[in-house]
C-alpha cells in the first residue's frame, strides 16, 4: 500500500516539506489534462511553459529518488480529468492515502472537497507553503470594513516580515510609500538590460499539442521561448534582475515604449505563480540590494510593495469573495470584445502594441495591462467578464486568483470599487505622457473630435456622463465631474456623439 500526493502544474515547489524525505510508500502524480488545457482559450506559450517546467519537476524528483507517476497529455490510461484519472490511480496502486497542496483556484478547491467527500480512502489537504498569509487572514484583518485598502495591508506586512522597517517599527526612509518618485516616462535612457533568460525548444511538446487537437491562440515561439523551467533557471532570472533592472524598476515603473517591451521590469511572475521562487527571498533579494547601496530605496520599496502588498492583497480578496466575484459586473458592460484582442490589428498604437505584444510573448507589463487595455475596454464599455477570459488566457502568469481581482476589481471596477477607490481610466493624455506610442498613431492625441482624434478622448468623457449616477458622489472624482459641469451642453454633447460612434465602430478602430 502506499500514499499519493498530487502536484498541480502551478505548485513546483522543490522547496516543499514533502520532497524534503525521500518515502518509498509515496507516489507524486503530476498529469497533464484537457481540463486544465481547456478551462479556458490559453495562449499557446502558457501550456506549453506550465507543461515543460512540469516535466522537468518530475525528472528532478526522480533524480532526488522519488517515486513519480507522470500522466503525458497522450498516455493511453488518461482520462483527462484530475479527480477522475486520481480515482483511477487509487485503484491501481491500491493506495490507502491521497495527499494533495491546497489549490490557489476556487474552481479545483471545489472539485477537489466535493470529490474527496464521496471517496473511501483518507485524503489530507496540506498548505503550499507558498503564499505569506493564509487565505481567510484578509476576510479577518478587514472584518467590518466597506473598503479593503491595499495600504492598510501593506503596512501590516511590512512590520510583520520586518521588511525595510527599522527596530522600532518605522518605515525605512522615514516613508511608507515611494510612488510619487516613481511615475517617470523612459527617455530612452538607461538603456534596456539584455535579456539573458534561458531559451528552451519546446518542438516536441507543441507537436504533441497539435496532434491531441488542444486549441491555443498567440504565437507559440515554440523553438525559442523564453520562460524558467525550473527552480535553478529561475534564480538566475532573479540575481539578474536585481542587478540590472531593479536599480531602474522604481523611475520606469509606470512607463511604456514601443521600443522595450520589458523595460526594468522582473519578468519573474511566472517563477512566482508557479511557485518556482518564494516571495520572501525575492522580496529579501531586493532589500538586501537596497542595504549594499546597489539599488535605491523608492525603487526596491516599490518592487516589496508590488509582492508582499498587491500579490497577496488580491489572493486575500479572491478567496473571501469566491465564489461570485466572478460574476460582479457594477457598471453593466456588455460590448463584445473586438476580434483585434486576437490579433492585434487595430490603428490604435497603444493598443496595437499592447496586444501586439501580449500575443507574441505572453506578457505585457503591469501599465500596459492596465492603462492600455484595461482602460480602453473600460472606456469603452466591453463585458468585463469576457475580458476576464481573454487576460485569463493570454498570460503566462495568469492564474485565477491572481487574474480576476486585478481584471475585475483594480482594472474594470466591476466590483464597485472593493479595490479601487476610483476608476483607473485616463484619456489619451496620459499615454502620450508616459509612452512614445501616440507618436506616429493615426489618431491625434490632442483631438477630441472627429475622425483623427483619440478614441479614449471622447470615450473618457462619455464614461463619467454615462455612469454619472453611480461615481458622482466618489470623493475622487470631485475634480472630473466639476470639469464636466463646466462643459457647454453642446460640448458634451458632441463628445457623447463621438463616443456613440466609437462604441459602435469598435471594430474598424
Ligand atoms: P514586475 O513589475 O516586475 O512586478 C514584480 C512582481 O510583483 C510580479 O512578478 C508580480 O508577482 C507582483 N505584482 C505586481 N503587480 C501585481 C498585482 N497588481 N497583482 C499581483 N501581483 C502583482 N499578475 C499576475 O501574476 N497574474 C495575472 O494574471 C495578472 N493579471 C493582471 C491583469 C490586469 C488587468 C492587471 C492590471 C494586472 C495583472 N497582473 C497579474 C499584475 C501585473 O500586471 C503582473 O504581475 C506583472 O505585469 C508581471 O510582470 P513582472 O513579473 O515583470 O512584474
Ligand atoms: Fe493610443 Fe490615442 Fe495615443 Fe493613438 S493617440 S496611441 S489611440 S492614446
């Protein structure tokens, strides 16, 4: 008799008190299953990164003389289901236990419980050991709260891990928070570090794809991506990044260049997600550069803020409002998606680029996510749950808990602002500010009407109109709705026509 225990594709953590002994009466399962490949359209780098570090965790276990059942995608017993191909394997290993991590996805944690509950076995559900807070701590620090700021929370951590606070519990630099030094648009100088992540050629494993009919979209770089396989590879990527990026992450956070796509961002997401890296050491990595004077403090404040605040602010916010928060929608948008979401191909070059870019690599970074096309499919009015697939597909670091609170809380709103205190949307002037896209756009970002003028323009104003009942008492916004009042009637009417004629021609944009 024996024991297994089941490693998701998103739980590579050779770091685990699992693997710390070898058990010979233990038997890790990893499989590869159209439920997974299938749950939602994945760009094609995605499955084929997750599949890859997959295979390679499994050889490292075998090396490390553990026991290990890996379920190919085209092995004759896969029945293509989690629980159903573990049912199965119970049987033929007559095992008495199943052990499995708990999942980050509300979807496979469901599965799981209801499924174990009918079983005969013992099963055991152990921690990750991933993530710095239990799932339910946020539900207990905000109890009785309307609005769950991630600044409370951040604050909380920062004393909590004693991460850049001194002995008696101050912050670092006599602040909290950096970001006002930290919205800088990239004049082209420093220059961009070289990417020195590892390339893999995943030929064999796309062809494998393709001959079991698995469905992706983007393109699947397949000879030469560019994403860790494992642990080791990942470390690489972290010492690199604190090197060269990381002295620069803090000014050129917010920018956007149709000439970098990376700029001095870690690109480590993926590591992180897949638990490939802990966030404690890359967050303590990042101050130990602050204490060797390698990098400065508001550029290593704002890389600790985005992983020990946001990163596990917005898995607190999942797992105590799952399960419905998907299906939040406060605003009612209900505009398909354009078909340009899956090529790219629209005259808009701040769009152009960021899903341009997104279908090439699998990644866009934070700004782009956000102030591109997040803001444009607010602006414009696109179902956010429809949108939510689209991010959930196309990333490679996209995983649920992850995704949705950044989709439809911080980027669409659609939670009524449990996340985000106002609407993130901006007009064309913000972009022109903070990228070089608008230079050479066909569309002008200082018009505001007629054909040449910037779509998001007229789409901004129409947003606050429209929406006016819901946000004209958000003290955030006393600003714009003033503006607004100011305007002449035939103004706004004006713009409100544009807009019409935008959201109608969303396609031809
Ligand atoms: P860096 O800019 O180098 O930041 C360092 C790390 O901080 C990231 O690796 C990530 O782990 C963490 N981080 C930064 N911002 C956030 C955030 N808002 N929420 C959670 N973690 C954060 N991130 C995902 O990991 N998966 C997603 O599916 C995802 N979907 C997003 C959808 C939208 C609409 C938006 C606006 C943001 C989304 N993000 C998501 C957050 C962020 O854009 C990515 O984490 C980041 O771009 C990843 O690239 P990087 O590793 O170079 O990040
Ligand atoms: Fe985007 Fe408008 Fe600038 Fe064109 S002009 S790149 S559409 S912001």
């Amino acid at each position: 008799t024996c024991t297994l225990r089941l490693v998701l594709g998103d739980q590579l953590n050779t770091e685990h008190s699992w693997f710390q002994i070898v058990d010979p009466h233990v038997v890790y399962v990893l499989m590869e299953v159209r439920q997974e490949t299938d749950y939602v359209l994945h760009h094609a780098q995605k499955i084929l990164a997750i599949f890859a570090a997959m295979r390679d965790f499994a050889r490292h276990l075998r090396e490390a003389g553990h026991r290990v059942r890996y379920v190919a995608l085209d092995d004759p017993s896969n029945r293509q289901s989690i629980s159903e191909n573990l049912g199965a394997m119970m049987r033929r290993y007559d095992a008495e236990r199943l052990e499995w991590q708990s999942p980050d996805e509300w979807r496979l944690d469901a599965e799981f419980r209801s499924w174990a509950a009918q079983q005969q076995f013992a099963t055991t559900e152990v921690d990750s050991e991933h993530f710095l807070t239990s799932r339910n701590e946020m539900a207990q620090l905000y109890a009785g709260r309307k609005q769950w700021l991630m600044e409370h929370f951040y604050r909380h951590m920062r004393r909590r891990f004693t991460l850049l606070v001194d002995a008696q519990g101050k912050p670092e630099g006599g602040q909290w928070n950096f970001d006002h030094d930290n919205r800088k648009p990239w004049p082209g100088t420093p220059a961009e570090p070289a990417d020195t992540r590892p390339t893999h050629d995943h030929q064999a494993l796309w062809e494998l794809l393709q001959r079991c009919g698995v469905r992706s979209f983007g393109d699947p770089q397949a000879m030469q991506m560019r994403w860790p396989l494992n642990r080791k590879e990942a470390l690489t990527c972290l010492d690199a990044f604190i090197n060269s990026s990381l002295p620069h992450f803090g000014d050129f956070e917010d920018a956007m260049s149709s000439t970098s796509q990376r700029l001095f961002h870690s690109l480590l997401s993926f590591a992180l997600n897949v638990k490939m890296l802990h966030p404690l050491e890359v967050v303590r990595s990042a101050e130990q550069a602050y204490r060797n004077g390698s990098a400065p403090l508001a550029a290593v404040e704002g890389f600790i803020r985005q992983i020990v605040g946001w990163r596990e602010y917005v898995r607190g916010i999942y797992w105590a409002h799952m399960p419905g928060y998907d299906e939040c929608n406060t605003l009612g948008h209900e505009l398909p998606l354009p078909s340009w979401f899956w090529t790219g191909d629209t005259k808009m070059r701040c769009m152009h680029h960021a899903i341009g870019q997104s279908l090439q690599t699998a990644h866009a970074h934070h700004i782009q996510r956000l102030m591109v096309i997040g803001n444009f499919s607010l602006l414009a009015g696109l179902d956010p749950q429809a949108l939510h697939r689209w991010y959930l597909g196309v990333y490679i670091d996209a995983f649920e808990w992850v995704e949705l609170p950044n989709t439809l809380g911080m980027s669409q709103w659609a939670d009524g602002g449990l996340i985000a205190t106002k609407p993130y949307v901006s007009s064309g002037a913000y972009i022109q500010r903070m990228s070089d896209y608008c230079q050479g756009c066909r569309y002008d970002p200082k018009q505001k009407l007629g054909d040449d003028a910037c779509p998001f323009n007229a789409l901004y104003w129409d947003f606050f109109a429209r929406h006016e009942p819901l946000l004209r008492n958000n003290t955030r916004l006393g600003m714009v709705y003033k503006q607004l009042q100011k305007m002449q009637g035939d103004q706004l009417d004006a713009l409100r026509t544009r807009a019409k004629d935008v959201r109608a021609r969303l396609e031809q944009l």
